[in-house]
C-alpha cells in the first residue's frame, strides 16, 4: 500500500491549492487507516487456523496404506496432513513402508532393508483385505512430488537418517509444510541438522512435557488417546504449544472427535477422515473445515 506522503506529494505535484491538497491528505490518511485495520483484521482471522484433520497412512480405508492413491485421496478430501511412514532400502532409498518387513503389504516376504529399490517396486501392494492392487511401493521423493502444493506431510521417522529425510523434504520444498515424528536421539540430530524443522515429540504425561521442553523446545507435540486428559492439554496450551492428537483406536469415533474439539485440540490424526469430516459437519464446525 502507498504511503500517505506519496499520496500527499501527488496531489501536491498536481498543483491544487495547499488548503484542499491539505483536505485531501487528511481524508486519504483516514482511508489508509480503515485499510490497514482491515488488513490487520484479515491477518488475524488467517492466523486462527482450521483444526488439522490428518490421514493416517493416508486414506486407507479405500486404498493401500502408504500407496500414492491414498496419498491423492486425501488431496481430494481437501485434508490438511498426510501421515506416512519413511524407511530406508538396501541401496540407500527413502520409500514409504510402516512396518520393518513387507509381509502385511506385499505377496511376498522379508526386511524393507534387504531389499533393493528395483526389487521392490517389482511388488504390488494389497489393500486392507488383502487384495492385489494396481500399486506400488512409493519412494518418498514420489509422495513429496504428490503432495508439494496441495497436503501437508506428516513424517513418522522409521529410518537411521534424518538427514536424508530432510534433504528430501528440502528438495521438494516441503520443509515448511512438514512435522516430523521420531524419537529423541533422532530429534537431537535432526535440530543440529536445521534448527527450523518442526520436530514433533509424544507427549504421554506432564513430565515428559516438562523433559521436552528443557531438551528439544518443540513448536509442536503428538499426544495419543491412551494419554490424552484435558490437564495435560491446558498444561501444553499454556506453555504456548499447539497438539496433534492420535484418535486411533478407542477415541476414533464421533465421541472423540467432539472431545477433541471440547480441548482445543489442534490436529487430529485418523483412521477415518470421512467420519472426522462429517462429525464437523454435524457439530456446526464448518469453519474448522478447509
């Protein structure tokens, strides 16, 4: 926005007599102040963030856990995180896998680090009844060129090398649209690595909080259902700090949704978004939705 000065010095350049060029520059003083409040208004009403609505593996319910298809599902649903799981091959890829072997997502067998690269992307995966699909093994540069732009990614750390993770989030631009979930030696490195990436600790009681806070300052922490009490909440939101909740399991349900919403919780993490998406719907929270 121009100044009022540079308003001023035009109107003055123009000529017109200093007592209407002096009207003319208080009235455009006090038009530049409505804007800037209602510039000021609109920044605040984008920093009152919508509650975080995360796919767990991606919406799986539909497709392969981890697969890209549920990664772009997710996308469609207009869903603010992704949460996938990043391990790394034989020959040193970064490729999406939850558990250490590929028994439960593959026809076949074995550790994700006996593998190389090329031999598992020969595999298809199967979906939750453990039918044969039309999807592969995604390599994580894969799901980061699917998300950049569109879902945040919401990493849980299943590998010895941060550093590569982060290299890869860099590349895709993607550092600042990710959280990571890891462990504490892994955070301890990942904040020597790049200070700015957004560790995300498990918070299971006030101690470990207070712990966290000393060692890793997070700008933001996990909590699951199981350790979930609205003290320990207040105590988190006091010290400034925002939470995503696991509602997995028990809590994954309407009921817990509301308790959620009741807490001022920030992001919930979920086996079923459609449900998360409805119950919103239902509980009048059509703001809290993209």
């Amino acid at each position: 926005m121009r100044t009022i000065n540079q308003i001023y010095s035009d109107f003055h350049d123009t000529g017109l007599p200093k007592g209407d060029g002096m009207k003319l520059f208080i009235w455009f003083g006090v038009i530049q102040m409505l804007f800037s409040c209602c510039s000021t208004h609109q920044n605040d009403l984008a920093n009152q963030r919508p509650l975080k609505i995360i796919a767990h593996r991606g919406v799986h319910q539909i497709y392969p856990e981890n697969s890209l298809a549920a990664i772009q599902e997710a996308i469609r649903l207009e869903l603010d995180y992704v949460e996938i799981d990043v391990r790394m091959t034989a020959d040193n890829h970064l490729v999406l896998m939850h558990n250490s072997t590929i028994d439960k997502m593959t026809r076949s067998t074995g550790k994700i680090l006996d593998f190389t690269l090329q031999q598992l992307k020969a595999l298809w995966l199967v979906d939750q009844n453990d039918s044969l699909t039309r999807e592969k093994i995604p390599l994580f540069s894969e799901a980061l060129e699917v998300m950049r732009g569109k879902i945040g990614v919401y990493v849980d750390l299943k590998t010895d090398d941060p550093a590569a993770v982060i290299a890869e989030l860099d590349r895709y631009e993607m550092l600042e649209n990710a959280v990571i979930y890891a462990g504490l030696e892994q955070f301890l490195e990942i904040k020597k690595i790049n200070p700015s990436v957004k560790i995300m600790p498990e918070i299971e009681n006030e101690k470990v909080f207070e712990a966290a806070m000393q060692s890793l300052e997070p700008p933001i922490v996990a909590m699951s259902w199981d350790n979930f009490s609205d003290s320990l909440a207040n105590k988190i939101h006091a010290a400034g700090i925002p939470i995503f909740l696991d509602i997995l399991g028990k809590g994954d349900n309407p009921d817990g949704v509301r308790k959620a919403l009741a807490a001022g919780i920030e992001g919930i993490q979920t086996d079923d978004p459609v449900m998360v998406l409805q119950t919103l719907r239902s509980e009048n929270k059509t703001t809290l939705i993209k």
